[in-house]
C-alpha cells in the first residue's frame, strides 16, 4: 500500500513540475525564438533611427524598454522550456541527444551565415565602391552586447525551434 501511494504522489509531483511553458507549441516558440534573438538588434536598429529623426524622446524610451523586455522576458521562457539540454553534459536519452546536435549544427550554421554577410556587406562597399567604414564607440558596444547575449541564447533558440508539439494528453 505504501509503495502505491509513493508512486501515486511520485506521479502527481511529476505532473505539478510541468508548466504551460513545457506544453508551448512550435509555432509559438518559435514566435518566441525569434522576438528573443530580434529585441536587442531590434532595439539598437530603434535607437539609430530615431537619432535621425525628430521623434520625441517620450517615444524613444517606451519602444526601446519594449523591445528589451521582449527578448529578456521571451529568452526566460526558452531557457525554462530547454533547462540543460544544450550542455554536454547533460544526461540525455538519444532522441533527446539526436536534437540537441541537431541544434547545435543549425547554430554553427546561422553563425556562419551571419559572419559571411556581414563581412560581405563591410567588403562590398570598400572594395568596390571605395567607401570607408567607420566604427565608433556605440557601433561596437551595440555588436560586442548584441554578440555577447545573442551568441549563448543562440542554441537555446535553435533547440527550441526544432523541438517538436508535446504529444497530445491521453
């Protein structure tokens, strides 16, 4: 009788550990995905516009605290539905293994794509049209903060987007 209640509460605790995070969609974690890894580049990309216009400061601060939340409030969510599946050394079984290298190769190759257009876009205009790239300050903390936040959630996102719907509740 014992051993039945045990694996009864055992049960229940199991149930009570899951969250709507753990039963989010594909498509909506990957509406997630890309407001997480799109808020910060989103909100320098704002914040460059908007020095070149005669918008309002009381606009500039509610957009920029907006696009941050969103990739900080959407990257909580998708560290909590992945937890440690993207660490090597995690015990995983192999399905679970199988996507997480999976994840990985789609990181190394968003990575690459995003290296060779960026060093496209900077070679283009200077070799071919002779113009000179200039990088200040804001230009790098922009770059080296966007790299520095987005680069870790990269295989979080990329496991979050292949991961396939929870089956179905019986």
């Amino acid at each position: 009788m014992t051993n039945g209640m045990r694996t009864e509460a055992q049960q229940t605790s199991v149930r009570h550990q899951e969250s709507w995070i753990d039963q989010l969609p594909r498509r909506v974690r990957r509406v997630i995905a890309l407001i997480s890894l799109g808020g910060l580049p989103g909100m320098y990309a704002w914040s460059a516009f908007w020095l070149t216009t005669s918008v309002p400061k009381i606009v500039w601060g509610p957009v920029s605290f907006l696009l941050i939340g969103a990739a900080a409030g959407g990257s909580l969510i998708l560290y909590r539905f992945v937890r440690d599946r993207t660490d090597t050394r995690a015990n995983l079984d192999e399905r679970q293994r199988q996507l997480r290298d999976r994840a990985m190769v789609l990181c190394y190759q968003v990575l690459s794509a995003v290296a060779v257009l960026a060093v496209v876009g900077v070679a283009i205009p200077v070799l071919f049209l002779g113009h000179v790239v200039i990088l200040d300050a804001t230009v790098v903390g922009a770059l080296a903060v966007s790299a520095g936040v987005l680069i870790p959630l990269l295989p979080v996102a990329a496991l979050a987007w292949i991961e396939p719907d929870p089956p179905p509740d019986v």
